[in-house]
C-alpha cells in the first residue's frame, strides 16, 4: 500500500470538515435517480476540489463536458464570480433538462448555461465564446482524448484541464484488460496525453474515481 488508505472514518472525517454538502445538493441524486437519471456524478470532496482548483485559477470562466444532472455543475458554478460564466454541455436531453432545473434552484441561471447536443459539435463552435480558465471533462470516455484536444485549444496559458475517472475504477493500470477494455483503454489513452503533451504539466489526483489535472502552460 502506498500513502494513506482512505477508510470510511478519515472520508467521513475530510467530507464533515471540508465538503459538507448544503440541503440543495443533497437532496439531489434522489431526485435525479427517481427520474431515471444515473447516480455517476462526481462525490462532495472533488467538488471542493474542483472549487479550489478554480479559485487557485482565478477561474472567472467554465467549460463542463457532460453535465449529468447537474451536480458538479452546482459546485463549479458557486465558485464563480457573480459575473462569471458557465458553459455545461451535456448530450442527453433529460439529463440537460434536470440540469437546467436543478441549477435553476440554486438560484445560479444568471452564471450557468447549459448546452444540449453532441459534445462535439458544441465545442467546435466554441471558439469565439474563449477562452476558458478550466475545462472539466466528464462525459463519454471513448470522446476523451478529442474533449482534451478541443479544451488545449480553448482553455488559457496558465488555465487548467480536469478529467473526472482518471482512475478507471482502479483498472487503468491494464494494459490487456479482459472485461471493460474500451472504458480502460479511453481512459489510458486520455491519461497518457495528459501526461506527455508538451503544453500540459499534469497529475493522475487519487481522489474519488481519480482525476487528471493539467494545467496548460505557458500562463
Ligand atoms: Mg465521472
């Protein structure tokens, strides 16, 4: 074992101390799931995690790819300035739907636009709306290495690039996996242009499912 195991007591301990979810948030997975939305969203310390990254940023400006039901997107957006702006894109149209409810009830419509359709699509007309101070990346894993090779065009020198289960659920290190090949290798290939492309200094963050943040250089 390296480092700390994380055992139920020190995650209570870190959540209870540092990412205490307000009634909004945690009440909404319930509410998502009865409408049939899957509960895959990220957990309350990666949110915080998230919030620090952007305010280490100066994040005034927010790219999230796959919103879900709009869980991190919250966390994000109350990092914001009351000027700042948040752009979710999110492909399912139930999924962008609680989205927008969701995001609407905690009062943050005036930050937060959400965008339906292919992630694709959406990013190549993103251009004129840059740049951004952090991408986060959490959506279909086969998509992940085009998400970071449209979020290294639009996120700023200095901005960052986080990529939500970077860990594969602890599998990502199998070269040859012999069940879920395609979600570990999308992962593997994501992982590893994050940690060699020359415009990124990046870490894999033990945390949750794990995420790769980079940060792109040059700011
Ligand atoms: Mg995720």
């Amino acid at each position: 074992m390296k480092g700390t195991p994380i055992t139920e007591r020190l995650y209570d301990y870190i959540v209870a101390n540092f990412a205490q979810e307000d009634d909004l948030l945690r009440n909404m997975p319930a509410e998502a799931e009865r409408r049939g939305v899957p509960l895959i969203h990220i957990s309350p310390e990666q949110g915080k995690f998230l919030q620090v990254l952007m305010k280490a940023a100066g994040a005034r400006k927010v790219l999230e790819i796959g919103a879900l039901f709009g869980y991190s997107t919250i966390w994000l957006a109350r990092a914001l300035p009351e000027d700042g702006r948040l752009i979710a894109l999110e492909v399912h149209p139930l999924h962008a739907q609680v989205t927008r409810e969701n995001v609407a009830r905690a009062g943050l419509a005036h930050k937060v636009e959400v965008r339906e359709g292919n992630a694709l699509d959406l990013l190549a007309q993103l251009d004129g709306e840059g740049p951004f101070d952090l991408a986060f990346i959490d959506a279909d894993k086969p998509g992940y290495v085009s998400y970071l090779e449209h979020a290294l065009r639009l996120v700023r020198p200095g901005g960052l690039i986080v990529g939500d289960n970077a860990s594969a659920q602890g599998n990502v290190w199998k070269v040859d996996a012999d069940s879920d090949a395609e979600f570990i290798n999308a992962i593997r290939a994501f992982n590893e242009r994050m940690a060699t492309d020359p415009r990124l200094v990046s870490v894999l963050v033990p945390i949750a499912d794990g995420m790769c943040v980079g940060v792109v250089n040059g700011g």
